[in-house]
C-alpha cells in the first residue's frame, strides 16, 4: 500500500500535528469507556521517542460548526492524562489561531498538546481549505491516526494531508493492514458474516462482498428478507417484504460471482420479544404465522462451524440474531467463538467490526481471540463496501 507510516518520517524536533479519534462516550462530565484514547497512546509515545512534539486534532460530538461547552475536549482531558501517566497534557481552547499558536510555542520535549475540537469551525466538515492552512500552520508533519473519521473528508483528515509531509499512525496502519489482510489480498477461501436489520443499508456492502468472498453468511434480520425472497413464511418476524426484489438480485449476482450464500436452516422462534421468552426451534421454512424469528438455530451453527474450518480468512459485521436478549444470542456467541479458536489454532485471520459487533463478540468472550477487532463503525463498513476513504486516499498522495 502507498502510504507512509511514523517509521517513515524524521520527527526529531518537529511538531506533529496527529489527527486522532477520542470521541468517547461520556456521563455527567466523565469518560466513561476510555478505548479509543488508550488506542492512541502507542502513536504519541513513539512520537515522544522519536524527538517530536505530539499536538493532537480532534472532533467530538456534533456541535454543527459552533462551540458548545457540553462537547469540548476539555472534558476529555483527564483521561487522556491518565492514559499518559507522567506526561504534561496542555490543553488549548482552539485548533486554530492565537491559543493553539501560544500552546505550540510554549511546548518543552515531552509535552503534548490538546486542541480544542475541530467541528466548533464550521469549515471543518464542509473540508474547508483556509481552517485546514491555519491548522497545518501550527506544525512540520501530519500524521492520521483516526480510520474512523477516514470515510470523512474534513479539513483535519483530508485537505490538511496534502498541506504537510504526511503518514498514517499505529492505530491507522494496523487497521489499513487488517483491512488489506481481509479484502485486499486475502488468503482465500474467504467467509464473511452479514447480520443485523435491514438489508437497505447494507446493499452496498452485499453487492460489493458477494464479488469477493467465496462464501457470505446472511443473519439476523436481513435472512428473513431474504427467507420472504425465496417465498418462505417467516410469520411476524422483522422483515423488509418490499426488498424481496432486490435480495433476489443479490442471490442471483451472487451466483454469477461463484460466491455460495448461506441461510438459516433452522430458527429460534418466540412469540414475545423479551429476555427469557417461550421459544422454540423450528426448520427455517416452519416458522408459525404468529411467531417471531429471533436467532439462528444450532443446525445453522453447525453448518457455519463447517464452512470456518474450511476457509482462511473471516470479515464479520453484524450479529446473527437478537443478541442483546438470552437466549436468543446463543447463534451469536457459538458461531463467534468457533471463530475465535480455529484463529487461535492459527487456522483462520479474522477480522471484525462495526457497533453491534464489537458489543456481540466481547458478549460471547471471543474478541480477544480474533485477529483484529475494528472499532471504526462506519469507516469500516465504507471499506467493506469497496468504497474509497478520503482520509486515506489523501495519505496515499
């Protein structure tokens, strides 16, 4: 791949101006999941060995151009200094102008800056080409370490990479090499796991994977759509009717593509939709006209668990069922976990991610196991969807 990466770049003495994501959730004033600013953390220290002075840009919430206390990034900075124990944090009250300039200046080797969230301008999301020059003002080097915000092009992650000698950071370049790993240049064969809804937001996504997986396994929501395009009865199960048509398009592309889709072939049906419900297992073709599917049935399992042994690579996006409600995230968890050992086993390189499915596989205790796990939601789908990333193009330059 073309871009560089900090092993690239000479930082000694530099200012480094690093895009990266801290957007993390928040009660009454205090982070309350500090993921995404401990996965920056490898980024600033190997700028701080290599002789650079790290001044971090990022967003937070959607303040829709103007400042607004509840959302600036002042309230994320302690946790960024207990991420980076011993280090001096300073924060600016801008990303531009007089107090970022005064921060930059003021900076002694070792310190890092905060600045202010870039979405309090209104430029920044329309990627507005003056914010972006009196960002890259401020330093020598510019360097994305934020795939989520890569799907994006904003005045911090796209029109300021061609404004500076850029690359992409630790967390960056694991993600884009995951990725690569995945779809790129995959080992083959390929499996990918589809779940979730509404097949009409992922149409993209299934038109693009049924052209570059050997086998796609459609879950949750999205198979009964599916079951109903095959002129199955799924009884009063979530279902799209009216994407009948187009999910026997993608059957079809699938087809013509040598890419085998795989359906349940048994279900988990209950008549409440509440933890605990009556339930019953049933063939996927069976389900009674006033029952509700919510899981995959352990034939499926089963049927899956053959097709991860013989394949090499596995992208998952989405849960096969209800997972947020036993039992109905037993398809889930048993088909995750089956992945998670034969990676462990170092049968399989599997790559995950979207909202629902880091929450579905911490759940079934296999996310550790796998060999990456994306936090980058809608970035990560827009790859999937074979769809070009402006922040990462601009690295590529």
């Amino acid at each position: 791949m073309a871009w560089k990466t900090l092993d690239d770049m000479d930082l000694a003495g530099k200012v480094v101006l690093v895009r990266v994501d801290i957007n993390v959730p928040m009660e009454n004033g205090k982070v309350t999941d500090a993921t995404r600013i401990e996965k920056i953390v490898p980024t600033v220290v190997d700028i701080l060995n290599k002789g650079g002075k790290p001044v971090l840009l990022a967003h937070y919430g959607r303040p829709k151009g103007k400042p607004v206390p509840d959302m600036s990034l002042k309230l994320v900075l302690p946790a960024l200094k207990a991420a980076l124990p011993g280090r001096k944090v300073i924060f600016a009250s801008d990303c531009i102008g007089a107090p970022a300039k005064e921060a930059v200046a003021a900076m002694q080797r070792g310190d890092i800056v905060l600045l202010e969230n870039t979405r309090f301008h209104e430029g920044e999301e329309k990627n507005d080409a003056q914010l972006a020059a009196s960002m890259a003002a401020l330093g020598d080097v510019y360097v994305n370490d934020a795939f989520s915000a890569a799907h994006r092009a904003h005045s911090s992650t796209e029109a300021i990479a061609h404004l500076l000698p850029a690359c992409a950071g630790r967390l960056m370049a694991a993600e884009l090499k995951a990725l690569e790993a995945a779809l790129g240049k995959p080992q083959r064969p390929v499996v990918a796991v589809v779940g979730g809804a509404k097949v009409s937001t992922k149409l993209d996504l299934l038109g693009n994977l049924v052209t570059r997986v050997n086998h796609l396994v459609i879950g949750g929501g999205m198979a009964n759509t599916f079951l109903v395009a095959q002129g199955i009865g799924v009884g009063k199960s979530l279902a799209e009717r009216d994407m009948a048509g187009t999910a026997k398009e993608i059957l079809a592309k699938a087809k013509a593509a040598n890419c085998t889709i795989h359906l349940p072939v048994d279900v988990v049906v209950a008549w409440e939709f509440k933890a605990g419900a009556k339930n019953e297992t049933v063939a996927a073709d069976q389900c009674p006209d006033d029952g509700m599917i919510l899981d995959a049935g352990p034939k499926t399992v089963a049927e899956l668990t053959k097709v991860f042994e013989t394949c090499r690579t596995l992208i998952w996006n989405g849960p096969l069922g209800a997972f947020e409600i036993e039992p109905f995230d037993a398809a889930t968890n048993a088909a995750a976990r089956v992945a998670a050992k034969l990676t462990k086993a170092g049968k399989l390189i599997s790559v995950a991610g979207g909202g629902d499915t880091v929450a579905a596989l911490n759940r079934a205790g296999a996310a550790d196991s796998f060999t990456y796990i994306s936090t980058a939601g809608g970035a990560f789908l827009e790859w999937m969807e074979g769809k070009e990333l402006p922040g990462v193009i601009a690295l590529e330059e």
